[in-house]
C-alpha cells in the first residue's frame, strides 16, 4: 500500500475594484512535503483611474503575499496567511501559519480531542481578503487509536467584500506497521 501525504495549496488573493480602475490579485503556491501553501495578496482599487497590486506568496510554505494598496481609508485589502502572514496595506494582519507535517508512531493512541493540521483564513470586513493557506498532512502509525479522537486537515473560509480563494485541504492517513510493511486501516 501507499502512504499519501498531501499538503493543501494557498489561495489567491481576492480583488475588489470600482469604475474602471484594475487590480491584480497575489497567486497562492502549492503546498511542500513539510508545509501547506501561502495565499497571494489581495488588491482593492477604490480611487479613480489607479492600479491595485496584490503581491504573489513566497514559495515552499514561506510568507503570505502583500496586499495591494490604493484604497480609501477603512477599506483595507489584507495579505495572504503563511508564514509569515503577507503585510496589510496601513496595518498587519494577524491570521498567519500554514498546515504542517504531523507524524505519530504509537502502539495506542488513546483520549479525546482534536489532532489537527489546518491552514489558515485570511479575512477582511470591508474590503478584498488574502488568499487562505493550506493544510498540512497527520500520518498516524498506531495499532489502536481511540475513537473519541477528531483528526482534522483543512483550511477554513476567507470572508470579504471580494474574498481571496480558500486553502485547499491537507490529508489524513493511518496506518500500522508490521513486519515493515505499512497497511492502511
């Protein structure tokens, strides 16, 4: 059998614009091995006849791109999540961190709770959001594992007036070991 380990991509940043002005969105990266992907930066063009842009994410699960910043003040475009979160044009935003890589290796895994690997959702009230950042990837090796235990690798909604894509999702998988080979439960 083969172990999948799957790291969600960041999202775009989300454009919002009025008349004819143009913006550019940041473009989300993929995730890595050990690492969810950064969203891209959101633009928001509010004054006549400008250019708003967005800045792309850092590669390999690095800082969320830069928000774009021609806007009217309290309309604020924010920065992609990762790590860092990408810079809000006037202020910073405080929705950082991308989906990890998560290994157990345990006869029993017992208790209650959540074991999770999310990404992270960049989110604006008035204004165009960041792109999210992805999942990240729980491989359990366990003989037992309790049913009262939630895994979870996703990336939650971005929300704004012109909101910046969703991270996508991490993976899960479990799995026990014998005589070294992996067999999924």
């Amino acid at each position: 059998m083969e172990l999948i380990d799957k790291h969600g991509g960041g999202g775009s940043g989300g454009g919002y614009r009025w008349e004819s002005n143009i913006d550019k969105t940041g473009s989300g990266t993929a995730g890595t091995s050990y690492s969810g992907g950064s969203g891209g930066g959101a633009s928001n063009a509010h004054r006549a006849g400008n250019t708003s842009m967005g800045e792309d994410a850092e590669p390999n699960g690095g800082a969320g791109g830069d928000s774009g910043n021609l806007a009217w003040a309290g309309y604020n475009p924010t920065g992609g999540a990762g790590n860092p979160n990408g810079k809000n044009y006037g202020n910073s935003s405080d929705n950082s961190g991308t989906g990890g890589l998560l290994i157990i290796y345990t006869d029993i895994l017992s208790g209650n709770g959540i074991i999770e690997s999310n990404g992270s959702a960049s989110d604006s009230i008035w204004s165009a959001s960041g792109g999210g950042s992805g999942a990240g990837s729980i491989n359990i090796f366990s003989n037992t594992i309790s049913p009262e235990l939630l895994l979870q690798a996703i990336s939650p909604n971005c929300s704004g007036a012109g909101h910046g894509g969703n991270g996508g999702s991490g993976s899960i998988t479990t799995g026990r070991i014998i005589n070294d080979s992996y067999i999924n439960n």
